[in-house]
C-alpha cells in the first residue's frame, strides 16, 4: 500500500505507515541489546556495568541528532504541506549538514572529557577500566551516529520509512556479526563491542546521505542552500522536545546509577542494564507512532486540515493506550526469561532483574500517551508546549521520584520511580491538549 502525507489515516493505515519505523526504532535498540548480550556473557557483568554507566553519557551528545531529525522533519513536512518543495529541500540540506558539523565538534568534546565525567557519576577504577575504552571508541563514530539519528525522521518526511527499516536490519546483522568477530573471535573486548556498534552505525548515516545526494524517487533531495539561523533555530526549537526527551533519558540513566551504586552497589546498575535494554524494545512502538506524528501532523497542520488533525490525536491515543497494556503484560510475563538471557550465570543478578523488571512494566501502561502527546505538539510546531511535557515527565518529576522515593521505600522506589512519572504525567500532557485544543481544532484561524 502506497501511503502519502497528504492521506486519510484510518487506523489501519496508521499502524501500516508507521510498521516501517517501529521496526527501524526496535531494531536500532537491538543494537544495544546485542552488546549488553556480548559483553555481559564474554566479558562479565562488570563490564556490563561498565556499558550502563559509561553509554548514557554518549547518548547524551549523540541524541543531538533527533532534535535536527524530528524539529526538521515537521518543518521540512509543513513546508511541503505550503507546496513550497525547493524550500523544503534547501531545508533539509542545511538541517543535515548542520548536524554534521556539530556532531564533529561534539566528539572531539566527548573524547577528551569522557574520564572526567566517568569520575563524576562515580564509575569505581574497575568500571573506568573497562568503560573508558568503549567510550572513546564510540566517540570516534559520534558524528556519523547523530545523521543517522536526523535521517530516521526525515526518512518519514520523505515517505520512505521502508529505507530505514532496512537500513536498520542491515545495520542490525552488522552489529551481530561483528560484535561475535570482536568480541569472541578476536578478543578485543571492549573496543571491539564500540567498534561494532559505530561500524553498523555508518550505515544509517552514510547511505541516506548518498541516497538523497542524488536523483531519487522520494519528495526530498540536497541542493545548494544559504545558511539561514532563523529556520535553523526554529527546527532546533521545535525538535527540542523530543532532544530534552532522550537527554534527559541520559540523565536519568546517570542518576539511576548514582543511587543504584549507593543502595545496591555494581548488581543493581547491572541489573538496571537488563531493564533499559528491554524498556527499549518495548517502547518502540510508541517512539514509531509519535515519529509517524511529527511528519504527519506536520504535514496536515500546514495544510491547514484541521478535520485530520483531530482525527489523528484520537486515533494516536487509542492505539498508544492499547499498545501500552500490552507492553506491561508482556514485559511481566516474560521478566524471568529475559533476565536468565543476559545475566543467568549470576543468580542474585538475575532475582534482581526479574523483580526490577516487573515492577518497572507499570510504567508502559500511559508512556505510549505521554510520548504521543508530545509528539503531537511537535507536529503542530509548538516545540515549548511539546517540551514541557518531555521535560517534566522524562527528567523533573522521574528526578524527584529517583531521590524522593528510596527515602521511603529503599532501593524498591528506584525500580517504580519512571511508572510514577508516567503517570503524574498523564494529567499534565491531557490537560495540555485541552489547553490548547485551538491549536487542531482550527478555531484561532477563523
């Protein structure tokens, strides 16, 4: 089925065009998944340890990245919606090349304060003696990383979701094969798990850039274009949401290992390593839907269809709430077989897993409608709104639950801290949409 922009979305076809990057999203996790697999079973759950306590700071400067994919994406899918198709060009090449540049700069920062900020989150010298060179060896990839990130929304804008879904398949047996080369085979440990992530890496960020460097079937190709702050910064803006989103995920991965290291010591950050894998592949169909809703949205908010705009907010909700009982049944049920796969060959990790796990399934219950929420005012180019609610449900009130409630419940309120954010959250985020309901409804413009 060929789906455009400017469609109808009916429910089917909203799952249908957004299969394609649930599946680039959940494969990109897998990445991860591989080389906590890897490294936990060939290495050890040091440094395992190591990986969760070293990678958020990587992930940190790499998300850089969503914010010039996903601001660009629903400014380049307006800008298409206003029939306006060598602007958007010219705008998705300076949006681009940016990324490129600043992701340059970003690695070079990276690389030389990695062991500083290694020391500051209290990584032990054995940690650092595995976590430093897997740091540095990822940052040698960093600014391939952060295009490939701003490629996985424009992807949609340019209605080809599908070349990023294989891509990322790609880019998935990639990481297999040679994380298994580096790992097992060579024994390069740490630096051979970096280099598999960062070789597959490329792959996201070098094939696109050929792809649209030339004649193409798709809406969008690089041309020349003149450096122009003010759509550059309106971009940044409005993607900002979703960049505080992920960077404050970082964030919150550090502080979680702050306290982890504090109550449970090295188990518990490596216990808390099975979650975030896993907390990744499930969330994927919500991170899918709401990328789907930055063109989308985008696309039908320029065109001023404000009946589809509607239309796509309800459907959005039921299909996120949806997914979001099923993910906290399924990561429930599956708990102690996940946790038999990365860390089986310790009992008491593996106990703490499971229970983390289970607990930490309450919070798919309303994430998929705070992250769709968020997305939507993306769409609709309001980026503070859109950030507001990342910003309080992905770092304030999670940061308050990670410090606040182990005062009170020990080391158990650090595994229910995001379910309780999740949910505080959900009142702000509805109460927001009603707030400005103006904004889909059409009623400002008549």
């Amino acid at each position: 089925m060929n789906i455009k922009l400017s469609d109808h979305f009916t429910y089917q076809k909203l799952l249908l065009f957004a299969a394609p990057t649930i599946g680039t999203v959940m494969i990109a996790i897998t990445y991860d998944v591989i080389d906590g697999y890897f490294v936990s079973n060939y290495i050890g759950k040091t440094a395992f340890a190591a990986v969760n306590l070293i990678y958020p700071f990587q992930l940190l400067l790499s998300i850089v990245g969503y914010m010039f994919g996903t601001g660009g994406s629903a400014l380049i899918a307006s800008t298409l919606g206003n029939h306006e198709p060598e602007r958007a060009n010219q705008l998705f090449t300076m949006i681009i090349k940016t990324a490129l540049y600043l992701g340059i700069a970003l690695a070079v920062v990276g690389f030389i304060f990695l062991p500083d900020i290694a020391v500051l989150i209290g990584a032990t010298p054995d940690i650092m003696f595995y976590g430093l060179p897997y740091g540095r060896t990822l940052f040698l990839f960093l600014p391939v990383m952060i295009v490939g990130y701003a490629f996985q929304s424009i992807l949609i804008t340019a209605e080809k979701p599908q070349l990023g879904l294989y891509l990322s398949l790609a880019n998935m047996f990639s990481n297999l094969i040679f994380d298994y080369l580096f790992i097992v085979a060579f024994d390069w440990g740490m630096v051979g798990a970096a280099a598999a992530t960062g070789i597959g890496a490329c792959l996201n960020g070098i094939i696109p850039w050929v792809y649209f460097s030339r004649p193409n079937s798709s809406s969008l190709q690089f041309q020349p274009y003149k450096l122009e702050l003010q759509p550059l910064l309106a971009a940044c803006s409005n993607g900002m949401s979703e960049m505080v989103d992920d960077m404050s995920y970082s964030l919150i991965f550090v502080f979680y290992n702050i306290q982890l290291l504090r109550f449970l010591g090295e188990d518990g950050v490596a216990a808390f390593g099975v979650v975030i894998f896993i907390e990744g592949i499930f969330a994927a169909v919500f991170t899918g839907l709401a990328l789907e809703a930055n063109s989308v949205v985008g696309y039908h908010f320029g065109a001023k269809n404000f009946t589809e705009l509607k239309s796509l907010l309800k459907k959005g909700i039921v299909l996120n709430l949806a997914f979001g009982l099923l993910m906290f049944f399924t990561a429930r049920w599956t708990a102690s077989y996940i946790a038999e796969l990365y860390v089986g060959y310790d009992t008491a990790v593996c106990t703490l897993a499971e229970h983390a796990l289970s607990v930490f399934a309450f919070a798919f219950i309303f994430q998929g409608f705070n992250v769709y929420a968020s997305a939507y005012f993306t769409g609709l180019n309001n980026g503070k709104i859109s950030g507001i609610i990342a910003l309080m449900r992905s770092f304030v009130i999670q940061t308050l639950a990670i410090f606040g409630l182990p005062l009170f419940m020990g080391a158990e309120g650090l595994w229910i801290s995001q379910a309780t954010a999740e949910f505080l959250s959900v009142f702000l985020a509805a109460g927001l949409l009603y707030r400005y309901r103006k904004d889909y409804c059409g009623e400002r413009l008549k």
